[in-house]
C-alpha cells in the first residue's frame, strides 16, 4: 500500500520534472516578477538576508504547491468547489467567533504550527465558487443567477470586511465579481448595478470604522495631519516623486533606508521600487504586470469549459485589483487598505496564495482547447 | 467534454461572449494600468523637483560643531583656564519610556543630585525628543565604569565626551578669569541661537564673561544623514568651527600669588597696574572661590557656603566693594591745587590739632593732638595734615574738587575690560542732588578733602588713579587682557591708547606731590617710612597710607582703646604707592576690609606686591620686608587715625552736617 503510493509519488514527481504541464511565458513572466521583487526587498530591508531567504523560501514552497496544482485537472477541482467554497466561508465564521486579534483586526486563526488567514483562501475559493455556479448556466447570466452570485460574493465579503479587512475584501469581491463580468452579463445590467452600488456608497461610508473613513480623509488631504495618519501618504508620495525619471538606483533609495517611508518592505515596497528604479522602472514592472495578466486572459479563451474559463479569467483579472489598488495607495491616489503588490511584497500568505492560484491557472491551461 | 454535452447551452456563443468579455477586460485593464503609469508620471517627473527638495530635507540636516572655547595665559604663557575632555551622561528622551523609572534606577549606579535632576527636567522641556540632553557632567572614572558595566539596563542613555574648563589655579584668579557656566533658559533669549548651537556653556563672570565674544569663536556645522528619528547615519560634509582666542593676560602669576598671600586671608583687596600703559599687573580680592565648582553646575551645599560666608569669597571686592578713601585721596588733591592754581609748594598752612570753618562754629580735628605746626604742601602729604588738606578743599570750592578728582577716574568706571565694575561715590553737589533735600554744606567739602564724607572708591579706581598720577598724568583705562592670539597664530596685542591727554600741565607740579609721596615713605614722621614697610626695597618707593573708620565714634572705646585688634575692627586700610620714583612702572593700591593702621598693615600688602614685581621683571630678589611684627606702632604714630571722620557714608549716606559737627572736637585723652 505504501509502497504502491510511494511510486505514485515518485512517478508524479518525475513527470512534474520531466514533463511540467506549465504554460511557459506565464512561468517566466512570473520568475521574472518574483526576482525584481526579492532584489527590490533586499534593497528595502537593508539587506536583510533573513527576510530574503524567507521569501524565497516562500516562493519555493508556492512554486511547489503552483506545480502540485497544475496536475489537478480542472474538472476534478470543479467537483470539489462546493466544498472548498462551503469550507473557507466556515473557517471564516471560526475567525469571526474565536479568532486571534492582531493589530486591532480578527483575522488569525491560529492552529498551533502556524497561523494562517481564512480570508486568503477565498481569493481563490470565491471565483472558483461563482464559475462554478454559472458553468451550467444558460449565459449571460439572468437577474436570479446574478443575486445569487451576489449573494455567493456578499456572504464572505461580509464577514471579511467585518475583521475588519477592507482590503481583502475587495480583493475577494472583485474576484467574483470580474467571474460574473467574464459570463457575459449584459451591459446595461452592469451600468445598473453600478448605479445601485454608487448609491450605496453613503449608506456603507456610514459603515466603515472610524480608521477607515480617517484614511479616506486623509488621501483627500494628507497634509492635515503630516504626522499621523497623512504621514505614510507624504512619505510614500515624497519617495516616489524624488525617484524621478530614472530613480536613484538600487540601494539608493533615502526615504526606505532612513525610515521615512513606513511598511517599506510590506505594503509600500512598491514606492521603495519607484525611489530607486524611477518612472522608467514602473512603467517596465506595469508592462511585466500587464504581460502576466495578459498571459492569464490568452490561457482564459483557451480554456476548454465554462468553468474553467471563467475560473482562469478571474484570477487574471483580480490580479490586476491588486495591482492597481497598491500602486493607487502607494502614490496617494487610492486610501491606504492592507493590499500587498502581488509577488513583491515582503509577506507569505499573499505570495503562497497567488502561487496556488496561478498554480489552478497551468491546471487549465494544460487541459486546453484542442486546435484543429 | 461529456460534461460539456450536458448542458443544454450554446457554448460556441458563450465562448465568443468569452473572447470578447476578456479583451474588454484586458483593455480595461491596460486602461487602469495607464492611468497608473500617468499618477506615476506626475509624481514622478512633473513634481519630481518638488518632492526631491523634500525627500532631501528628510535626510541631511545641519548639525552644529560647537567651537572650542579660547584658553587663558598669563602674561608669560601660564595656563589660567584650559579646556579638558570630560564625560557626561546624556539621554535620549524619545528612547526611554519611563523617565521616572529611569531616573531612581540609575541614582543607583551613578550618583545624581537634585541639582541634576533639575537642570536635565528643565532642559528636557525645551529640547526636542530626539536630542539628548545632559543628565550628569563630568562623570568620574569611576561613574564611567560603573555605567558601563550597567548599560544594557538603560536604553536611550550614554556617556559622551566633551570638554570643560580647568582652571588650575581655581582661587587665584577667580575674580579675574571669572567661570564659565551652563546655558540656562535666560541665557538662550540673551545669546544668538545660531552662534552657540551646540554649545554647553557660556562666560558667567570675570574675563570669561566681559571677553566672551572673542573666547567663544564660531561653530562650524557638518551636514549629515538622518533617520526619520532623527538618528545620525554618517557625516556627508564637515565645516570645520573656528576656536575661540586665546586671552593673553597682563597678569605674572607670581606677582598675582604674592598678592594673594599677602592677605593672609584677611578680607581685602588690591589691584597694581602698570603706569605706562594701564595693564594690570595683579587683582586680587581675598576671600576667593573655587570657579572650578561652577563650571558643571555648583552643588547647593557648596553654594549655600559660599553664600553664607560672612566674608563673601564670591564678592569681587577690587571691583564692586567701594570705601572711603581717606587720606589716599590727599596727594591727588594737592595735585589739584597746584593745577588748578590754588595752592604754591611754599604755600603754608598753620595746623594747630582743630581745623574750624571760618565764621561757622563747626571745626574738624587733625590727626595728631596739637597738630603738625606750620607745613607746606610736602609736609602735609608726608606727615597726612588734616587742616591742610581741610583748607584746601574749602579753597578750591566743592564743584572744583569734584571736577578735578573725577578726572583723575573717580565716581566713575574705570572702563577696565571686566562687567560689574562699581562707580563709587564723588562727592558732588549733583551727586547730593538726587540723594537728599538738603543742598550742599560747605563742612562737607572739608571732610571730601580728607577722603571722607561721601567718599567712596573701589580699590581699583584707587589703583587706577595712582597709575595716572605715577604716569605723569596720562590717564589709561585698565586692562587685563593685553593680547589676543587666535590659533595657530601669534599673540597680536590690544592697543589701549591713552584715554585722554595728560592731566599734569606743569611736571614741578608732579614732582611736588612726588617728592610728598617719597617724604610718606622716606621721610621722618612719614607713616609708611615709621612702619619700616619699604626698609630695604632696591627702588624709590612713593605712597600714601590712609586709615578710614568704619563706623562714627560713639563709644569710650574709641578714645581709650588702643588695641589693635579692636582698631582692626573698626578702620578700614588703605596704601597706594608707585615705584621707581623716577620713572614708574608699577602703581600698587591695597585695602584691607579691617585694619588698624593704612601703612603698617595695608603698606606691607603693597611691599610684597612690588617685591614680587621686581623679581617677575628680573630685578634683583629684595630682602625681606621688616616683620610687621617689629615696630607694629611706633611710638609716633598718631594715636588717632590720620582720617577722623565725623561721619562715614556708609553709615548715613545723606547726613547733613549738622549732626557730623556735633561731636566734639578731639582734644585727646591719652597723656
């Protein structure tokens, strides 16, 4: 019994090897990625070779868990959706009702080894859950299929936004949301909704935690308080408008060495990039993005199902969110919520899950449309 | 592809849809991502100069360098003031978290007092969080180690060096050299910020104060790297401060000691200066004071001493404690008289013991019972003759006195480079004016010319007005600071031109008075020359003893006791005196708070001076001065002092003359 598993393995193994059911231009825009991020990281850590074997460490283990996963077809991972979806949205309540309390906000399960957020997992669960209740669907979807993706979505988002995790529920809700986009919902059905959800914007301000309305304040007008919370907006914009054109190359950045610029290794590497790379760097780091987006749409069409398509669609897409919303936050465009610049960021859950979940997208790749 | 069979949907359609939905989404994105790149343009090459101005002011930061404070010599290169490297206890405010905690726990390993305490929560207020402040100066080595050993224990908290001043001859020059002191609050409003950035301590008394602008020198600044705490990373550019000057003084440390131990420590003070060009050659004020004490912060209990001593160490008694002068002022009233045309050298005067205003009934005593007899004006500078000198003053009219005296320096500042210098009293009608109802009294012009009344006078203006007779007149503002000397370079000296043209217009004038002056020291009959003070001294000796009360005479014991001790508790003694005769280049003036006797214990001062003087200029080492123990009161020695006051100013400032007229003329009651 062993013996016959111990072969599988090694059989598995070998063809992970030998034969990787990878898409490579993915795979390579993603190590070209994951190096400028440990060579940015090295230079915001001052150097720091235990933050960098960390994350690279962490690359190593989401890079295995991305070739696991990519020899799991896609319609063996649709079966188990239901349960995957059903199980996080439970871990989920656990957080809720014994959660351990980090810096002010529940999101921590702790389960003795290591802890680990339930939130993160929907990243991945929630767009899977939403193409999989459509993949039989008549597309595009009708009002009923849309409440009840809305629900699919509203549920956890809920619960997130509750942590309270503004930022990861967005993720998670555009992760559904972008599925539902990608199904072919009409038009004018998108422009309504947004209208509905526009109008809502003063019902849900009234919602929000004193913080978070405070760091909207601020973005309007970081100078009102330069040393509190409009501190990480200055210092943010002040390292990357002094980065120029050019940027003050590598290790040179002064706003993160000398510690002006606050989380320079977590949620505002991404400025530490711009001081020393310049607007030359950002724009190749935007091109790279753009190009492994891309790569993920291109995998999406040859997708073979709906679910698949959809699922792979998604993920492409919502990494865009995150993209966007920490180079927004980082330039002082967007209010400062706790979303790392995939791949770049100094932190494991946001590497690992992003790894998982490109892992589901060489899953659907390998299991293509077949050309004529 | 079974499952796909299943349902019942058009999937090429949806694949389409699909197709089109994803290159929607991609444009958007792109769309998102340009909009992104655009922020980043903006920031990045539109508002780059202004956010590289800010991201640069984040970082470098000037930061003072305190320059080092100019030393002290004396005229041949002795060391007075130095500066030494010491360690202090600084902390870290912003890196403590219990400042409470922190301050009991470490009393624990280095001793603090109150006075530290104190001074480090004062200058906690003012200083921003991350600049350290001084907790503990001057930390013994034993201090030193003991906080090393505990360290670890105080986060925030370090030991760093700095310099201090020394001064090693602590009381000697105290009142001259002054001290140096922290910057307190008050300091900061009066000081430019700029100029003493970094800087810990700032001239507080002597030299050290009145000089402070040429000791202090300029900080220079270096350019450095800081953390958004403020932290220094590394030094990006330096800008090197320019020392103060070193102070060459006009002072020989020799003949300053001499001086000094002259006293024996009793109270007094006396000041030499040099004729020819008004350097001071020695100031001493006994008691002294460590400066040395003040110079980290004094302690209270050493400072309550002080204050409480009844002696006043810390009083700069040559400088501040003005007296009457007696009889020191009468050579310079001759000089007046001969000047200003009132009095010949053969004029005569008939001293008879009583000296009465003519038709007024008030009448002044002379210093011996009987009187000198018949003595001109030589006579009556050495053998002291009150009537004469009553006469005089009554002659040349009080305005002409007060006119004449204040040109030779009194009632005014001297203008010597030191702060806190006392005017005195000249008296004066205007003088009076604002002092009293009452207008002048002609019987306060006699007493004015025997240097009491109103008389009052440092023993500098004294020193000062001796070195402007025994240079022929020409008036020099005292200086004890006779060249300065930046770094690295030679001493350049201050020019001190004269501060006025010469005040003898006739020199058989200055020879008469001179010629008084000698008789004081040679002459028989002469007081210094009966006490035996310049017995043996190798140079022509001219001086003037003055004996002044201390209180008005009110008791029998004025009259019948002729103890010394008791007279030294009621007179005050001055001597002044210039030598060589020939040509002066040493004017000494000496008063002793509580002297018997102005030649025979205040002459003995100015002897020692004048001994160290001649050694210090390479004269020949004079024999010792006959021991004051010897012929203590000759037998001669007017049993009265010299100067009988009717009244002393210190007593009643204003008096009229009623009440000084009403004691009785002295007719004696010693056989």
């Amino acid at each position: 019994m062993i013996d016959a598993l111990q072969i599988r393995l090694q059989r598995l193994l070998r063809r992970m090897i030998t034969r990787p059911r990878i898409d490579l231009p993915l795979a390579f825009g993603l190590f070209v990625l994951g190096c400028v991020g440990l060579m940015t990281l090295y230079s915001a850590s001052g150097g720091s070779m235990a933050m960098i074997t960390g994350q690279a460490a962490r690359f190593v283990m989401g890079g295995i868990l991305l070739l696991l996963i990519s020899r799991i077809p896609p319609a063996v991972l649709r079966g188990w959706t239901p349960w995957l979806y059903a199980g996080s949205v439970c871990l989920l309540l656990v957080v809720a009702a014994l959660g351990e309390v980090r810096s002010g906000s529940k999101r921590w399960l702790d389960l003795g080894v290591l802890s680990f957020q339930p939130s993160e997992l929907l990243k991945l669960t929630m767009p899977m859950m939403v193409a999989w209740y459509l993949h039989p669907r008549q597309l595009p979807p009708s009002w009923k299929d849309i409440a009840v993706v809305g629900i699919l979505i509203g549920i956890p988002a809920g619960l997130i936004a509750e942590q309270p995790d503004l930022g990861t529920a967005l993720l998670v809700s555009a992760a559904g949301a972008f599925a539902l986009f990608l199904s072919g919902m009409r038009w004018w059905k998108i422009g309504s909704l947004l209208a509905v959800v526009g109008a809502m914007v003063p019902v849900a301000w009234h919602f929000l935690h004193e913080y978070q309305r405070n760091r909207v304040r601020t973005l309007l007008d970081p100078e009102s308080d330069p040393l509190g919370n409009g501190w990480h907006i200055i210092q943010s914009q002040i390292a990357v408008g002094s980065g120029g054109l050019w940027g003050k190359g590598w290790q040179h950045g002064t706003q993160s060495r000398l510690d002006f610029l606050p989380e320079h290794t977590t949620d505002f590497i991404f400025a530490v990039f711009s001081e020393e790379f310049g607007l030359v760097g950002v724009i190749c780091l935007m091109a790279l993005y753009a190009f492994i987006i891309g790569r993920c749409l291109w995998i999406a069409m040859e997708a073979r199902d709906t679910y698949s398509r959809l699922l792979a669609g998604a993920i492409g897409m919502s990494f865009f969110v995150y993209v966007f919303v920490n180079g927004g936050m980082v330039a002082g465009m967007l209010p400062v919520v706790g979303v790392p610049m995939p791949l770049v960021s100094y932190g494991g859950t946001s590497a690992v899950s992003l790894l998982t979940g490109f892992g589901v997208l060489m899953s659907i790749h390998a299991n293509r449309k077949v050309h004529d | 592809m079974a499952l796909k069979r299943r349902s019942i949907k058009d999937s090429r359609g949806e694949s389409t849809l699909f197709r089109v939905r994803a290159m929607v989404g991609f444009a958007l994105i792109l769309l998102g991502l340009g909009v992104l790149v655009a922020r980043y343009q903006y920031l990045q090459v539109q508002r780059h100069s202004e956010f590289a101005l800010r991201s640069e002011n984040n970082r470098v930061k000037p930061r003072a360098i305190p320059p080092a404070r100019g030393l002290i010599y004396d005229r041949n290169g002795v060391l007075l003031a130095d500066n030494v490297p010491a360690f202090r206890l600084e902390v870290v405010p912003e890196q403590v978290s219990d400042m409470k905690t922190l301050l009991s726990d470490i009393r624990d390993v280095v001793p603090l007092g109150d006075d530290d305490i104190d001074a480090f929560k004062k200058q906690l207020k003012q200083n921003r969080r991350f600049d350290s402040v001084p907790l503990k100066l001057h930390l013994t080595e034993d201090e030193i180690a003991r906080f090393a050993i505990n360290r670890w224990r105080f986060p925030g908290v370090d030991v760093v060096p700095y310099l201090t001043r020394r001064y090693p001859y602590g009381p000697l020059f105290a009142h001259v050299v002054g001290y140096v002191g922290r910057i307190d609050a008050d300091d900061m409003n009066r000081l430019d910020a700029d100029r003493y950035k970094g800087t810990s301590h700032v001239g507080r008394s002597g030299l050290e104060r009145s000089y402070e602008d040429v000791l202090h020198g300029e900080p220079g600044y270096e350019l450095v790297e800081v953390n958004a705490d403020g932290r220094v990373q590394r030094v990006l550019e330096t800008h090197a401060p320019t020392p103060g000057k070193n102070l060459y003084l006009s002072i020989d440390l020799r003949v300053q000691r001499a001086a000094a131990e002259a006293f024996e420590g009793r109270p007094g003070s006396s000041v030499a200066i040099d004729p020819r060009d008004g350097q001071v050659l020695a100031m001493v004020s006994v008691p002294s004071f460590d400066p040395n004490l003040f110079v980290n912060g004094i302690s209270r209990a050493d400072y309550s001493a002080y204050m409480t001593d009844t002696d006043k160490p810390l009083l700069n008694r040559a400088l501040k404690s003005a007296y009457p002068p007696g009889s020191t002022v009468k050579p310079f009233l001759a000089l007046g008289g001969l000047e200003l045309g009132i009095r010949r050298p053969e004029d005569t005067v008939l001293s008879t013991g009583e000296f009465c205003i003519p038709g007024q009934q008030r009448c002044y005593r002379d210093d011996v019972r009987g009187g000198n007899g018949t003595v001109n004006m030589v006579r009556a500078i050495q053998l002291s003759t009150n009537t004469y000198f009553y006469k005089l003053a009554l002659d040349m009219g009080i305005d002409r006195l007060a006119n004449w005296m204040g040109s030779l320096g009194f009632g005014k500042k001297t203008g010597i480079d030191l702060i806190g210098e006392a005017e005195g009293i000249l008296p004066s009608r205007e003088w009076k004016a604002t002092r009293s109802k009452y207008g002048w009294f002609p019987g306060e012009t006699v007493i004015a010319g025997i240097g009491q009344g109103y008389w009052n006078v440092t023993t500098l203006q004294l020193a000062h007005a001796t070195a402007t007779f025994a240079g022929h007149g020409t008036p020099y503002a005292p200086r004890l600071v006779m060249a300065t000397a930046a770094v690295k370079e030679h001493a350049v000296p201050l020019p001190n031109p004269p501060a006025g043209p010469s005040l003898i217009h006739k020199p058989s004038d200055w020879n008469v008075v001179n010629q008084g002056m000698e008789a004081v020291v040679y002459g028989a009959g002469g007081t210094a020359m009966q006490a035996g003070v310049f017995k043996g001294f190798p140079l022509t000796v001219a001086g003037k003893s003055g004996t002044a009360e201390r209180f008005s005479r009110r008791s029998n014991d004025y009259d019948t006791n002729k103890n010394l001790a008791y007279l030294a508790t009621r007179h005050r003694a001055w001597f002044i005196g210039y030598t060589p005769t020939e040509s002066p280049r040493i004017a000494v003036a000496a008063m002793l708070e509580s002297g018997a006797w102005g030649a025979a214990d205040a002459g003995p001062i100015v002897r020692k001076i004048m001994d160290a003087w001649l050694v210090s200029t390479g004269g020949p080492v004079p024999p010792k001065a006959t021991p004051e123990s010897a012929p203590a009161v000759p037998s001669s020695v007017p049993e009265v002092p010299e100067d009988t006051p009717v009244a002393t100013p210190a007593d009643t400032p204003a008096m009229p003359p009623e009440s000084a007229s009403s004691s009785p003329p002295d007719d004696g009651g010693n056989p």
